[in-house]
C-alpha cells in the first residue's frame, strides 16, 4: 500500500514556517509585515471561495491582504488601471487577479500587465521564460507546491521517468518544466502528454512519477502504472451525488485500485490542492524580500 502525502499536514507545516518568519522580521524592526492583494471580479462561487481562503492564509501567517472586487461587467480598461496602481503601489509587495476573467476581457493582456515582480501566481511570461531558463523567478503555485511535497517527502526525482498528463500554463506544462530542471526534486526525464498523445498508457507504465492534471475523474486506473510508481493527483472536479451538498471532489485517479500498487501517491481532496495555497504565501514572502 502506498504512503498516502498529507498536503493539508504538509501545508500547514508550511504556513507555520513562514509565520515564524514573518515574526521573526518583525522583532528585528521590519516596518510592516508582507501585503498581499487580489482581485475578483464577479460573483463566481468557486472564484469568490478561493479568493476567500487567499485572504484567510494571509491573516493566518500576519501577512496584510487587500481585496479588489469588481463586477462582472467591469471594462478591460478599468481593470488594467487597477492593475497598474497595485504596480506602482510600494505598499504591495505582489498581488494576484483570480481566473478565470469574463470572455469579454483578454486574460492574456491582463496577465501581462501585472508587473514581473509582484507575479506571485507566476503566470506572466517573463517569469515562465525565466522559470524555463532556471533562473529565479516566482513558480506557478501548483507544480511549485508538488516540487515542495517531492522534496519534503525525500522522493527522489533524479534520472527517473516521469509522465506529466496535461499540459495547461499553470500546471502540466510548468510542472514538466520543473521536474525536468536540473537539481532534486527535478533532474527527471519528462513526458508531456495532452489530448493528441497516442497509447498513453505505454508511457504511464514505464513511469516512475506519475502527475496528472486533465480534470477527467478517475482517469488513471491501475492497469496503467506499474508498481512502486510515485502518482501526484492535481485534478479536482466537482461530480455531482446525492450527498447533502449535492457534490464532492473528484481527482484524476482512481485513488482505491492505484493506492495498492503506488509507493506514494497524494488524495483528492488533502493533496496538491493545500499546497497550491501554501505556495502563494511562499512566493508572497519572497516578493517581500525582494522589495522591502
Ligand atoms: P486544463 O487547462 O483544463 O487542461 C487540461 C489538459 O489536459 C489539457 O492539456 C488537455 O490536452 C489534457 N487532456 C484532456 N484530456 C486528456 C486525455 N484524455 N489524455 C491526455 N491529456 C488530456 O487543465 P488545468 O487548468 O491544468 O486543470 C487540470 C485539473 O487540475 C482540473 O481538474 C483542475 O480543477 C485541477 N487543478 C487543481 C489545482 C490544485 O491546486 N489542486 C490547481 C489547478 C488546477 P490538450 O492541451 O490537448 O487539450
């Protein structure tokens, strides 16, 4: 059976980490703590939510966080000059504006606005060159917070085959990107599969490390990992029963016939989805660092 990764132990373990930092610089004379601030825009319930939890962390580990609400039917023009007050704003140290955006505005215009260094989400492309090319740069939270599970839980990465299915801009392909840099965790060798893969199976068997990030629950099944195989599931999609909620969370594999024969593998939910938080307050302390 395999060792189940606790990202909610893990996570916490984490933000308490960076509280102690934060304390720490604070004795020390620091004038103010670390500031974060989002933006939402409508009235998205699991937008709305996430955003919530992104606050809540700050207060948690004694970061300030500001939040920036618009309605649905705000101007592309309205939201780019918000973005550039919180990029000229020395209060802030970085700041996230939280996807998805209504299809009236080009998100890929928004992402680029947002000044390098205040992109604590890792989203815009100078950070993803930079990133890519292995030099410092803020990592997208998501693969960020898998690199920091690998590592906390000593798997070892290096020279070992790993298929990472999906190939999104926040996680399958940064995530490939990680795990094939040099250092451990990474030094891996790495397959990108997405929806035109052919026989993907013939890959995930020979694979030591297995992510999987399409959003297609229980996809992964037993017959197509061998044994030992390290699994780190990122999918989350709500599949609707007849609980009291009406719902619960589903990841991309199927957790009771891989868990047997995996030698690691992370649960939907308390996996990778704590961490993804965890990173954000990460990746905050060291906008921090840079600016203060
Ligand atoms: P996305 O943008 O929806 O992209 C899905 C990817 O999966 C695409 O690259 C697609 O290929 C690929 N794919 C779809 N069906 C496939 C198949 N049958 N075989 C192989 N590849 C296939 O993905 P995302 O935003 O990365 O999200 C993926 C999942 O992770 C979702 O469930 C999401 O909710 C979850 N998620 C979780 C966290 C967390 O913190 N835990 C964070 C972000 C996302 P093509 O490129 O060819 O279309």
């Amino acid at each position: 059976m395999a060792i189940i990764i606790d990202g909610n132990a893990t996570a916490k373990a984490l933000k308490n980490e960076v509280k102690a930092e934060v304390e720490l610089l604070m004795t020390k004379g620091a004038k103010r703590p670390p500031h974060l601030a989002a933006i939402l825009v409508g009235e998205d319930g699991a937008s709305k939510a996430y955003v919530g939890s992104k606050v809540k962390d700050c207060e948690l580990v004694g970061y300030k966080s500001t939040l920036i609400k618009f309605e649905d039917s705000v101007s592309e023009s309205e939201l780019l000059k918000a973005i550039q007050e919180l990029n000229e704003d020395e209060g802030i140290d970085g700041f996230i504006v939280q996807l998805p955006l209504p299809k009236h505005i080009d998100q890929e215009n928004i992402i680029q606005s947002i000044h390098p260094d205040k992109d604590v989400d890792g989203f815009h492309p100078m950070n993803f060159g930079k990133m890519a090319l292995e030099m410092d740069a803020f990592h997208p939270a998501t693969p960020a917070g898998i690199m920091e599970l690998l590592e906390r839980y000593s798997i070892n990465t290096v020279g070992k085959m790993a298929v990472v299915i999906g190939r999104s801009r926040i996680v399958g392909r940064p995530m490939s990107i990680l795990l094939g840099s040099k250092g451990n965790p990474g030094d891996a060798t790495v397959i990108l599969a997405h929806s035109k893969t052919k026989e993907l199976e013939k890959y995930t068997r020979q694979a030591d490390i297995i992510i999987t990030a399409l959003g297609n629950p229980g996809f992964l099944k037993a017959d197509m990992i061998s044994e030992g195989a390290v699994i780190i599931d990122v999918g989350i999609t709500r599949v609707d029963d007849t609980s009291k909620k009406g719902y619960h969370l589903a990841g991309d594999v199927d957790f009771p016939s891989c868990a047997p024969i995996a030698s690691y593998i992370t649960p939907v939910p308390g996996g990778v989805g704590p961490m993804t938080r965890a990173m954000l307050l990460k990746n905050t302390l060291k906008a921090y660092k840079n600016n203060y």
